[in-house]
C-alpha cells in the first residue's frame, strides 16, 4: 500500500517536472530558431504565456463535430504522452514503471498522441482537420517501420550479451551502452540506426519539414484546425511532451550514459549532476533532429515525405541491421 | 487571472476580404527579421479559431460578406477586430464600387483603424499593441 502511494506520488513529481521542461524546452526552440533567422525572438516563457491565454479564451466545439470524441481526444494525447515517460529512463535514473513495461509498450504508446490527434480531427467534421488527420496517419505509418527496426536490432544485440534478462525491458538497454556490444561492422549499424531515429524525430513532433498533418498556410492548420481554448492548449502541451519523450527515448537507447559513472562526482551531488547531462543530452538531441532541421528547412508534400521515410530512412535502418547482423553472425 | 493575461501572448488570423495585396504584403513585413513581432509574443495563426485578433484588410466585396461574418462568428471570445488600411475603414480607391458590401464596420464591430493605403508596418503593430490594452480592459470590466 504504502509503496503504491510511493509510487503514485513519485509519479506525479516525475509529470510536473516532465511538464516544466518540456515546455522550457518549447521555449528554447522557439527562441533559438528566431536567432538563425536573424531575429530576436520571443521570450523563453512563451509557452507558458501562451497557454495561460488559450486557457483563459472560450472554448468552441462546432455544430458538426461529436463533441464528446472532440472534447477527449486533447487530454488523451496530453496524457499518453505524459505516460510514456513514466516508462522510459528519465533523468539519468531507472524509469518508474519500468518492471511493468518495456520498449514494445513505449513504442505503441507513443504513438497514442498521433492517433489521438487523428481522432480528434475527423470527429471535429471539418475537412481541413480531415485532410490532416489523413496526412498524420499516413506520415505515422511510414515511420513507425523505422522504429520497430530500431527496437529489433537493439533487442538482438541485448538478447545475446544477457540472455538471461527481457532485452526489451529498458533495464536491460540501458545496463550497457550498445556501442560497446559491437565491433566496427556493427558500430557503423548503430550509426545508421542512430541517424535513422533521429530523422523520424520531425514527424513524430510534428515540426518542420513534417509539419504535414498541421500545415498553417496550406490546409489553416489541419488537424488542429477546429481546436481552440482549452483543447488546444492541451494539444500545445502535448505537442511539446511529445517531443521531450520522444528525445529522453533515444537518449535511453542510443546515450545511456551518466555523468556519475564517466568521472568521480561527490555522492550527494551525483543526482542532480545527472539530471543536469540528462538535460543536455536530450537537448542536443533535439537540436540535432528537430530545432536546426526546422529552421533550414521547408515543408515536404505528404507524398515526398512518406516516401523519404518508407524508402530512405528505412532502408538506411535495414542496412543497420544488417549490419550488425553480420556483426553478431561473424 | 483576468488583467495581462493576454499581454505577450496575442494570436492573429489574418482575413483578406478582396483587397489589392497591398496591405497584405505590410503584414508580412511586420514578421520580417526587420519588425519580427514573435518577440512580442505575436503570432500569426492558421484558423480563426486560434485567433485573439482578427486583421482585416479589404472593403469587403459581396462574395467576401458571408465568410467575414461566418469568420468572425468562428472567433473565440474575447476577441477584437482591427482594420487595416484606407479600403477596409472607408471603401478607399474602392469606395462607391458596384460590388461592395463594406466598409467592414457595416458588417460586424471594429476596434481599431489602421488608416493608410498601405499603412506602414509600424502602424500595424501599433495597432495590435492598442488591441492588447482593449482586450485587457475588456477582461478587467468582467
Ligand atoms: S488600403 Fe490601399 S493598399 Fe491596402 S488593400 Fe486597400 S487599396 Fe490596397
């Protein structure tokens, strides 16, 4: 009982954090991507700014929409996305839940908020939202191949080193850097895998050049469309946990390291130094995937995109495995 | 809540009415890195209902009438309407037209004007910087 409670409240701590920082995080792009178009950009707070407002403005749900699918679905991915993060390694510490789920669930659940989104887009009735709801499902469908990729090569090479323990589980991934399990063919496989998982980051946080499903000048914002108020401040922060989950997820698969275990850190300080590279690990992670790529780049035609994803990331991430297939065969 | 909440956090749809584009063109400009109005927490949005302020440009021919005020209608509360230009307030180069409905105030409740044809960019943010103090008296009269 007590435990449970432990648990419950540990949980909670985790999502408010997870909550801060991901919209810090939000802030920082955007303030970032400002300055590398030579402009100065908003403050750090503006999420926070701007959520406070959609909170304040009235709530519409339009005449053609079923309202309580319409009004849901925004919670529903603000709260699997918050979830997810109970199950992976966050904050340089062992994930929460983390004997109750492993990879498999992460990756299912994660792709909650995008379903989520969908959902809520074609129940709203409008064919803006509809043609965005199609464009996310099908961007969804060309990159989740790229991930259960990723999540065998990785298990293959953890069922060999501890054949004993669940490979999925994130225990198990995180115990040991991967590189360290392989040799030159198979350390240039992870390379590749690495690359391939940072190029979904786009889709899987809705940012440029992916931005299909939400494309403001082109379809007035998709499947967000219909959405104001309260629901799309629920969306917005969902967006920005989405991503903060999506980064802490390669981080845990591809970073494991912690800066306690690299040098010699006083016992008491070796928690919040861990949170600290925590955070600049994830950071770098999404600089390199999403905030520069967004602010170079412009927006993809659904069908360039989904054949970037089935075609190059995915074959880029056979031939990671493959590699480290022959890795382990030989 | 209620006072400020609306301070550097103001989202703007921007509605063409069947102006010449030249107003239009300022308003992009106001987004420039010259003007960059993100750094006051102004957005311009895709959809009407994301809006906070509806920027108007245009005199409002008739086939535009029904989609301004279904717009408009579409707005969340609390909202204001800011026109910009000479065309929009007046009828402009456009005015006694055959096919005009407008100037916009014949049709729903405007703020504020933007005279000029085209107005300057500072002028519209100028504009939208007196739309935050009415919204947030607006919100203080609660
Ligand atoms: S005010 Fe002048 S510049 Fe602006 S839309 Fe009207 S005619 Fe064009």
């Amino acid at each position: 009982m007590i435990e449970l409670l432990y648990l419950a409240a540990s949980s909670f701590l985790l999502i408010c954090v997870a909550l801060f920082i991901a919209l810090v995080f939000n802030g920082i792009e955007r303030k970032l991507i400002a300055r590398m178009q030579a402009r100065i950009g908003p403050p750090i707070i503006q999420p926070f700014i701007d959520i406070k407002k959609l909170f304040m403005k009235e709530n519409i749900v339009p005449d053609s929409a079923i309202p309580w699918l319409f009004n849901s679905m925004p919670a529903v991915a603000l709260a699997s996305s918050l979830i997810v993060l109970l199950y992976i390694p966050f904050a340089g510490m062992p994930a929460l839940l983390q004997n109750y789920g492993d990879l498999i669930l992460v990756l299912y659940v994660l792709l909650l908020p995008s379903l989520a989104l969908a959902i809520g887009a074609f129940a709203s009735g409008s064919s803006f939202a509809g043609i965005g709801a199609q464009r996310e499902v099908v961007l969804m469908m060309s990159y989740e191949f790229v991930l259960s990729v990723v999540a065998i090569s990785l298990a293959w090479l953890f069922s060999l080193c501890c054949p004993q323990a669940n490979a999925f589980a994130f225990s198990t991934i995180t115990s040991k850097p991967a590189w360290l399990l392989v040799g030159g063919a198979g350390f240039l496989g992870l390379i590749l895998l690495f690359i391939s998982s940072l190029a979904v980051m786009p889709a899987k946080a809705g940012k440029l050049p992916a931005d299909i499903g939400e494309a403001k000048t082109e379809i007035a914002e998709g499947v967000l469309v219909e959405y104001s108020g309260r629901n799309l401040a629920l969306l917005y922060m969902a967006q920005a946990v989405r991503v903060l989950a999506f980064a802490s997820l390669i981080v845990a698969l591809f970073l494991p390291w912690n800066l306690s275990s690299l040098i010699a850190i006083p016992e008491q300080l070796s928690m919040l130094a861990d949170f600290l590279f925590f955070l600049v690990k994830v950071f770098m992670v999404m600089f390199a995937s999403s905030i520069f790529v967004s602010a170079v780049t412009a927006r993809l035609k659904v069908d360039q995109a989904a054949r970037f994803y089935i075609i190059v990331v995915f074959l880029l991430s056979l031939l990671g495995l493959l590699l480290i297939g022959i890795d382990i065969l030989m | 809540m209620g006072l400020g909440a609306f301070k550097r956090s103001l989202w703007v749809f921007h509605l063409n009415t069947g102006s010449c584009n030249g107003c239009d063109i300022e308003i992009i400009a106001a987004l420039t890195p010259r003007y960059d109005v993100e750094r006051f927490g102004i957005k311009l949005v895709g959809s009407p209902r994301h809006a906070d302020v509806l920027l108007i440009t245009g005199p409002v021919t008739r086939m535009m009438k029904d989609r301004l005020l279904r717009v408009y209608n579409q707005t969340p509360d609390p909202k204001v309407v800011v026109v910009v230009g000479n065309c929009g307030a007046t009828g402009g180069v456009f005015y006694e037209s055959y096919n005009l409905e407008g100037p916009v105030d014949r049709l729903i409740p405007v703020d504020i004007y933007v005279p000029g044809c085209p107005p300057r960019p500072e002028a519209i943010i100028d504009a939208i910087a007196k739309a935050w103090a009415k919204l947030e008296a607006m919100e203080a009269k609660k």
